[in-house]
C-alpha cells in the first residue's frame, strides 16, 4: 500500500501575500485557484509576464507601498492611505512630499532607532 504525500496549497490570498502583489490585481485564473507550495516556488523562480508587471508597476498592496514610502503600515492608515496604489502614485507622494510623509518618515526612524538600541542592550544583558 503506497501512502500518497499531501500537496500544501494556499488560498490565493495567501499565495499573492507571499508574492507581494495586490490579489484583485492578479488574473482570474489565479484569483480563482489554489496555489500549490511547487507552484508558488516556480512563480518565485520564473515570474510570468503578468508577475513582472504587477511587482514593477502595480497596484501594490499596503505592506510594499508603506515599504516604497519608507513608513509603516499604520502611518499609511493614520494619513488615510487604504488602497493599493501603483508605482507611478507612490512616486507622486514621493514627489509631493506631504507632510503625513515626513512625520511618518521620522517616526520610522525613530522606532529603527530604538529597536537597535533595545537588541544592543539585551544582548549585552545575555553577556553578563
């Protein structure tokens, strides 16, 4: 009796988070699918032609948008920033510069600064 290995598949939900596109974005077939563990690493490894496009144009979903601004997910939510935006919008708020941006920039910076000194002083900590 062979015993038959279960193949891992994800929702396409879960398969676009992993790839960093927006799933509303993406074609129907992949909307409408399950996206097997093989498949997903092929799509990693050899992204189609519509794969391509997504990442470098967009729409992006929040989490790489907040990334392109150089804020966090919740400063986009605190300037009302909900929706996927695309490559040529992120630039545009780049270009604008508004001051959501800067302030959300700035509390970036200091929440890195901070998580940098808290990991030096725990890990000084575990040495003594």
């Amino acid at each position: 009796m062979k015993s038959q290995q279960n193949t891992q598949t994800m929702k396409p939900a879960t398969a676009a988070k992993k790839l960093g596109v927006h799933l509303p974005a993406t074609p129907a077939e992949f909307q409408e699918g399950v996206v097997s563990r093989a498949e997903l690493n092929e799509l990693q490894a050899n992204p189609p032609e519509w794969l391509l496009k997504l990442r470098e144009t967009g729409p992006h979903p929040r989490p790489v948008v907040a990334a392109k601004l150089g804020v966090s997910i919740a400063g986009l939510a605190r300037a009302g920033v909900t929706e996927a935006l695309t490559t040529e919008q992120i630039e545009a708020v780049k270009d604008a510069k508004p001051e959501w941006l800067e302030k959300e920039r700035a509390t970036q910076a200091e929440v890195r600064k901070e998580t940098v000194r808290i990991k030096k002083r725990n890990a000084e900590r575990a040495e003594s």
